[in-house]
C-alpha cells in the first residue's frame, strides 16, 4: 500500500455514501499543482469527527489491497498508519479534510 492510492468512481461512490453528513469532492490542496485528491468537508453534525473519514478511506484502500475480500482489524490498523493524517485548508465558514496520497481516476466526481 502506498501514498500514491488512485480511487475510481465506485471507491469514491461508497465513501460519499458513508459520509451522508457532509460532502465528499475531489480537491486540489497546496502544493499538488492541479492534481485532485479525495476531499471531506463536514456536515453540521460531523464536524468534530473527520476521523470517519479516514476511517472510511483505509477501508477502502485495505480491501483494495487484499484483493476485494474484507479486511480484518491489522488490516485496517495497516490502512490507517500508511494513509496518515489529513491536510485540512480552511475554506471561510467551514474546512476541509484532504488526502493528497489519495489521487482520484480522470473524471471521478461527487
């Protein structure tokens, strides 16, 4: 598993799903030159847990990476440790929560 994780359309439907209090968008933050990564920025009631986030995306990247079968719970510690922490860039009223690592197929969207 590796910081350069391209997710395609599905692998982004199903985090948005799971993330239905708030917005899942793909992002270009700093220093990324108009690459666009998988983006959060939280609902009302979600602000204080971009956590699920994470842990929705090392989900995803552990079942890619064990051959679409379910991950078990090393699996997902694996997921998370590589996957790191978020880049967050205020956006005025709200923030948003950005793994660069995690680049996106040409023309996925939310």
């Amino acid at each position: 598993m590796g910081r350069d994780d391209v997710f395609n359309q599905a692998q982004f439907d199903q985090i948005a799903e799971a993330m239905s209090d708030g917005e899942v968008r793909s992002y270009s933050g700093r220093a990324m030159y108009g690459e666009q990564c998988i983006g959060y920025v939280p609902g009302r009631y979600a602000q204080g847990r971009p956590d699920l986030f994470a842990v929705q995306i090392a989900m995803v990247l552990a079942r890619a990476h064990n051959g679409g079968e379910e991950p078990d719970v090393y699996d997902l510690m694996d997921a998370l440790d590589e996957l790191g922490p978020a880049s967050v860039d205020s956006m005025g009223m709200s923030s948003i929560y950005y793994y660069p690592g995690i680049q996106l197929e040409e023309g996925v969207s939310g």
